[in-house]
C-alpha cells in the first residue's frame, strides 16, 4: 500500500523550508489562484468542486460544493476556516497548518473568488502556538506580495484574513459554536436551524465554514481539475485523505492516502504493524467521537460510507490502535471525561449525562463498581441518545451529547464480559 | 484604566482586525494574560470599556475558555495530555512524575510561582503520545526519565523563551510528524507565542 500525495507533496519534497513564500511558488504554488483571478469565473471554480465530489474533512462528511452552492446571497459574506482541531486523536491539521500554510491560504483565495467574500478567518486553537505562527507569517508574506489585500494578483478582487486564535474549547470545533466564539461570545453551539451557517452565520451574515484540509485541497482540485480529483479513491470518498494514526502500532504519523483499502492493511503497511507484534484488542476509526470496532473488524474499508454502514464514522480521520493489553474501560473512561469536560453546558442530557458517565465508569474502573452499574450506564446513555441507535437521536442542541455514548455502547456491546470482571460480586465493607 | 499606553494601542490594533468590535474580546483576554498570568478583573474593567460591553459579560466569556487562567499562573505552564492516544501510552506516569516533581495537584501553582500543572484534553500530538506542552509549546515522546530531566532543566535554567525544537531535540522521542524545519522562536509566557501579542521571541 503506497501513499497519494496531492496536498503533502510540497512538504514531503521540501522538508527544509515548505511553509515560505519563496519555497511555494518556487514548486508553482499561487499559480492556480492567479490564472484563476484573472481568466477564471467563479461559477467554474464551483463546477469544479462540485464535479469532485469532495467531502468535507472536518467530522461530518458534507459535500463541500453543495454546501458552498447553499451559500446565501449578500454583500457581506464570510469564509471561516475551522482550525480548531481538537478531536483526541487527530493531528491532520497541524501538519497542513504547519508544514505548508500556503497552500491553505491559496485555497482561501481560490474559495473567495468562487463565493465573492471579501473577509476570510482561520480560527485556530489557541494551544496550536507554533502552527499559528507559522500561518500567521504566511500571511504577512502573501499579504507583502499582494497575494492578499487589495487588488489581488493586480485584479479586481479584495480580500482580508484575519488569524484568530481560541483559547482551549473542544465544542468551538462546532460550527456555530466556532462563530459565537469568533463573535466574542462564550462558545456555545447555536439551534440549527435557524442558525445554518449559510444563511445567518458569523455577525448573522452568509458564512461558510470549512475545515483546513477541505480548503487545502482545492488548487489541487482547480488545479488539475474536478474530473482527476474524482477519479481518485472510491465513489463516495473520493480524493485522499490524510488519516492520523496513533495508539499502539510501530509507525503512527500522518499518511495521506485514497480512501478504500481496509484498516488493517493501512495498519500493517503504513502503520508497520501493533508494536511487539500484538493482537488488536479495538479501534476507533474516526476520533474520540467514533464507535469503536473490534479487532476482528479489522477489513472495513477506509470509506465514509462503509464505515458509516458498519455503524460508526470516518469522522476526522483519526485511527486510535488498541492492543490486546489494553484496559477499555480505562480508554472508555479517558473519551467520557474528555467529553464531561467539554460539554458547553447548555442541554441537561448533556451535561448532566456525561458527568454522570464519568462518575460511574470511574466507580467501575477502580473496582468499586455496582451490579446495578451496567444497566444504569446503558440508562444514562439512553437518556442522552435515545434507543442508542447509529447515527444517534438527537436530544440535543449539537452532537457532542450523543458523542459521549460511543465508547460506552462499544464496550457494552463488544466487551461487556471486561466491564463485568471489574464489578466486585461479593459486597466490599 | 490600568493598561499602559503601549497595551492600550496594542488593543486598538487588535479591535481594527475585526468587522465588529466585540470579535476582538478573545485575543484581547489572551492579552491580558501575557501581562499578568491570569485575567484579573482590572483587566477585564479595560476590555469591557474598549469593547463596549458590560464587565459581566467579558467575565462570563472568559470563565468559558479553559486557557484563560482566573488565577494566577507560574513562569512554566505544564500541561501533560491525558487524552485517549495518551491515556493508551501511559499519559498517567507521565502526570504522576510532574506531580511528585512539581509537588502539584491539578490546576495548582507553587509557592515560588514557577510551575502550574494541569492536565488537560487532546493536544494534537497523538502520534508522538504520550505529549505535553509547556507554555504551549509541544514537545513529544515522553518517557518518566526524560521528563525529569526536562522539569530539572526548567527548574535550573528557567530559560526566558520556550522553545519547542529544543525541548524536542533534548527531552523528546517519537514525533507525530516530522517536524523538518527547526523554529528558533518561541513562548515568552505562560500564554501562547503569537505576533499578535507579542508574546513570541526569538532565542539569541
Ligand atoms: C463537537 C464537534 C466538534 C467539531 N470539531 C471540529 C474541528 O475541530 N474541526 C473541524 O474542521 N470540524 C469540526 N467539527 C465539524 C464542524 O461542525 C463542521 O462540520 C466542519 O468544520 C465543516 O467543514 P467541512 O465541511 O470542510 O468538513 C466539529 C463538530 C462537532 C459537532
Ligand atoms: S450537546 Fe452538549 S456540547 Fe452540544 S450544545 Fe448541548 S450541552 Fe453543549
Ligand atoms: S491524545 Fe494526547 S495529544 Fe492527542
């Protein structure tokens, strides 16, 4: 299994200096966004996007042309890109954030141009210091070369990015919570409707939002066209993705690749194996949020849908390994206090339910468990997520809630027998 | 109003930015912190009275963010990842060595206000877990023995910028990527190293 390398390739041939101005044009970067801005349409670069099929690489797999295609109209409109990566296992972004910045900004350009925005912001999260850095003295270059500002690349276009920086919350990677947060507000996710981005976004006006590596793919895309990028990967997941491995395997890192091989064979080649040639005892496949899977589900293919089929997510492409070895109430617990302690506080099955999660896993982990804790768990979780199906009923405002329940329903249903051996049978005085 | 002239025009600057006034409340409360260490509430009495809104809700926004410290924090922010691609590689031993060296308890700071520790939620460094930052700058790979090492030359040297590459260089092991090109600048507080509040510096 070998790795695609479209919005990695820059960075991978130039390790010494891929996030400088000089360095990105030298290898042919804003080239794009300059024929572009001069001899391209918008109405083009949108047929572009959309005949690529591309889905958007923040968690929810929208397709990004349709959602740009939603855009309301106004003249003030906005472009947020959502660098809040925080989903515990993902470090995707930071890469692109860090290794080569201007192939984002090329991508923002490119975006406004396509969806006449004169104001673009890159939300990052407040602990990524050096990869907001790094972005933020890009801009300065392209803003110097006129790359930004006003009449860029000597056209008609104007455009202003503004680096803003979050300062520690997990929900701000929600949208809406993104643009309450962006608005100087307590980070708290919006009702949707009425509030769809699209429509009454960022200060109430059209905005889109789009993850760091769905707008970095788009020189590529414009680039070389909708039509190449399409016929990468697997109907459905088309072009590549760059997935973060990590957990207990020999090789974790970032790999980019087309979407459609199985986990277990990006685990062996990519991954180079568990370490200490071990058993995979479970996996998230997609973030924190994810249902896990077995070890014995290890051929699942790498797509949205054939992970969505198998009743979990591709969500922001982040495989956790975990080895026969590894204690999963332990790691059920780690997600739900990560989860108690990110809620925004606003809905009651939310708050309350997660912390509740934690208090009683936490019981059961350090083996002061109750017989009556398995059910009440399953209870809580019902509670917050209705049936407990895949994907979950929604009894809140954002997804968060329902999100907390993944790893508990995972051990109930595939590990119930570890969460048992840990419920003393005999009453402790 | 208790700022001087240089951080009044620095937050004028900062507002600019923005369409709308009130947007620049986020990066105008880490502002406050890189002069200070914390949010005092003289420093939200300023930003309530550049910003136009009440002091009530400057507070309220800057309760909700967990890196706007309402106390005062040490030189050397120590925040270890507890998170599920941490907690999977022995992120506990990792935290109990900080604790014992520090003598802390979560979200504590000690007598000489040289360390705070916290443990805290995904950094973005899972592939180099178990990871930490101090004053947000990452450094990846962890062992017990390294940490140590890396809290005594803290303690010792209580160098005046943080950089990452060199904490990475002497105190890390298995990145998340490689991170290729060496930075020689970096934090200046218990804040992030950003231009925009002049909290980044370049090492001599
Ligand atoms: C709780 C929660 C956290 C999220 N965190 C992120 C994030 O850190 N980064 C991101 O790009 N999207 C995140 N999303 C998804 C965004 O709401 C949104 O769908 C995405 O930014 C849209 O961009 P895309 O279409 O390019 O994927 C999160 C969603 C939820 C519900
Ligand atoms: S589900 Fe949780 S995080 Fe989402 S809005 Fe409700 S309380 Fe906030
Ligand atoms: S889980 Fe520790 S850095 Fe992501």
């Amino acid at each position: 299994m070998k790795e695609t390398l479209l919005l990695t390739k820059h960075m991978r041939e130039n390790p010494e200096d891929s996030h400088l101005i000089d360095s990105y044009e030298k290898n042919g970067g804003y080239e794009t966004a300059r024929r572009t801005l001069i001899n391209g349409s918008p109405e083009n670069v949108l047929e572009e996007i959309k005949a690529s099929n591309i889905r958007g690489r923040g968690g929810a797999g929208f397709p990004t042309g349709v959602k740009w295609g939603f855009l309301a109209e106004n003249e003030d409109r906005y472009l947020v890109i959502n660098a809040d990566e925080s989903e515990p296992g993902t470090f995707k972004d930071r890469i692109l954030l860090e290794r080569d910045p201007h192939q984002l900004i090329e991508g923002i350009i490119i975006t406004c141009f396509a969806a006449n925005i004169k104001n673009a912001f890159i939300y990052i999260r407040g602990e990524y210091a050096k990869p907001a850095r790094r972005v933020q003295d890009a801009v300065e270059q392209a803003y110097q070369k006129g790359y930004l500002g006003k009449n860029i690349f000597n056209s008609e276009m104007n455009l202003d990015l503004v680096v803003h920086l979050g300062a520690g919350a997990y929900i701000c990677g929600e949208e809406t919570a993104l643009l309450n947060s962006l608005e100087g507000r307590r980070g708290e996710p919006r009702l949707k409707p009425p509030y769809f981005p699209a429509v009454k976004g960022l200060y109430m006006k059209p905005t889109l939002v789009n993850n760091v590596e769905t707008i970095s793919s788009v020189p590529w895309i414009v680039e070389n066209t909708g039509k190449e990028y399409n016929k990468l990967g697997v109907e459905g997941s088309t072009g590549t993705r760059i997935f973060s491995l990590s957990g207990h395997v020999n090789n974790p890192g970032n790999y980019e690749i087309e979407m459609g091989s199985s986990f277990g064979e990006f685990v062996e080649s990519l991954g180079n194996g568990i370490r200490n040639n071990k058993k995979v005892k479970a996996y998230i496949p997609g973030g924190a949020s994810a249902p896990w899977f077995r070890g014995d589900q290890l051929d699942i293919k790498m797509t949205i849908d054939d992970v969505a089929n198998n009743n979990s997510m591709l969500g922001s492409g982040a495989v956790v390994m975990m080895d026969e070895d590894t204690n999963l109430v332990n790691a059920a617990k780690s997600i739900v206090s990560f989860f108690a302690h990110e809620s925004c506080g606003q809905c009651t099955p939310c708050r309350e339910g997660t912390t509740w999660l934690e208090m009683i896993l936490d019981r059961v982990a350090s083996g002061r468990g109750r017989a009556s804790d398995i059910d009440l768990l399953l209870d809580v979780c019902d509670n917050i997520s209705p049936g407990l199906s895949w994907p979950p009923k929604m009894t809140t405002i954002c997804p968060l809630g329902p999100s907390a329940v993944s790893p508990i329903t995972s051990l109930m249903n595939d590990f119930r027998e570890e969460v048992e051996s840990l419920i003393p049978t005999k009453v402790l005085l | 109003m208790s700022w001087n002239d240089s951080m009044i025009k620095q937050a004028k600057k900062i507002i600019k930015m923005y369409p709308q006034k009130r947007s620049a409340i986020g990066p105008l409360l880490h502002l406050a912190q890189s002069k200070d260490g914390y949010i005092s509430d003289d420093s939200i009495a300023v930003i309530s009275e550049l910003v136009g809104i009440t002091e009530v809700q400057v507070k309220s926004v800057s309760t909700f963010y967990s890196m706007y410290k309402q106390e005062p924090t040490g030189k050397y922010l120590l925040s270890v990842c507890k998170s599920i691609s941490c907690e999977i590689n022995n992120s506990k031993e990792i935290i109990d060595v900080v604790k014992d060296f520090t003598g802390l308890n979560n979200n504590e700071t000690d007598e000489n206000d040289l360390f705070t520790f916290e443990a805290v939620e995904c950094i973005g460094a899972c592939g180099g877990a178990p990871a930490m930052q101090i004053n947000y700058e990452t450094v990846e790979g962890l062992s017990s023995e390294n940490t140590i090492k890396l809290c005594e030359w803290l303690k010792e040297e209580q160098p005046d910028v943080i950089i990452a590459e060199e904490m990475q260089d002497n105190f890390g092991g298995t990145k998340s990527f490689d991170w290729a090109i060496k930075d020689q600048s970096g934090t200046t507080g218990s804040v992030p190293g950003f231009q925009t509040f002049n909290t980044t510096k370049e090492k001599k």
